[in-house]
C-alpha cells in the first residue's frame, strides 16, 4: 500500500517560514520523482517544485529564491522549507511522487498552509 502523508503546515505571519515533510510508504522511494503541488482555493492545483531521484532541483518562478526542496533516501521522506512566505502562499499543500518510467503517480491527503496577519 502506497501512502504519502504531509506534515508540518498551519498558519504563519507574511514573512514568516515554514517546514512541510512528506513520509512516504510502499514504494522504492530513491526510484521516484517527488513533487510539491499546492490549491489556492478557486484555483487550479499548481506545481511548486519537484527533486528528482538523483536529487536535481527545479522550482516555479513564483517561488524561486524563497522555497527550497529536498529529500532523504535513507529516510524515505521529501521535505519543501518555505522562506518570506507571503499571503498568496496560502493553499493546500499535497505531496507527489512520480515513477517516470512506468507511469505510476500517488499523491498524499494534503495539508494547509495559511499565510495571514
């Protein structure tokens, strides 16, 4: 059984910092591309920024400079570190792994992050 569960968001003031984690299950983690994806209500969902397996890094020009990503073989856990976070920050926070070669996609439950005075 696959499960990719979130931790770590909630509220934080504008400016403020947040770590989300992702604890992942039931696959052979080091083989998968993982992935931040957040959902803005009203919105679409939106890629934030993904690590592949040999830990290359690439990041939505929205959150360039500010957000960082990584992961933890040994772990089995992706983690996204969220500086200067500002009010259109605020949405759910779902976790992504990607088998590139066969297809396969999961997804974790997601977790909110409010960015809020």
């Amino acid at each position: 059984q696959v499960q990719l569960v979130e931790s770590g968001g909630g509220l934080v003031q504008p400016g403020g910092s947040l770590r989300l984690s992702c604890a992942a299950s039931g696959i052979i983690f080091s083989m998968y591309r993982m992935d931040w994806y957040r959902q803005a209500p009203g919105k679409e969902r939106q890629l934030v920024a993904s690590v592949t397996n040999g830990g290359s890094t690439n990041y939505a020009e929205f959150v360039k400079g500010r957000f960082t990503i990584s992961r933890d073989n040994a772990k089995n856990m992706m983690f996204l570190q969220m500086n200067s976070l500002k009010p259109e920050d605020t949405a759910v926070y779902y976790c992504n792994a990607r088998d590139v070669r066969y297809g396969a996609v999961f997804w974790g439950k997601g977790i909110p992050v409010t960015v809020s005075s």
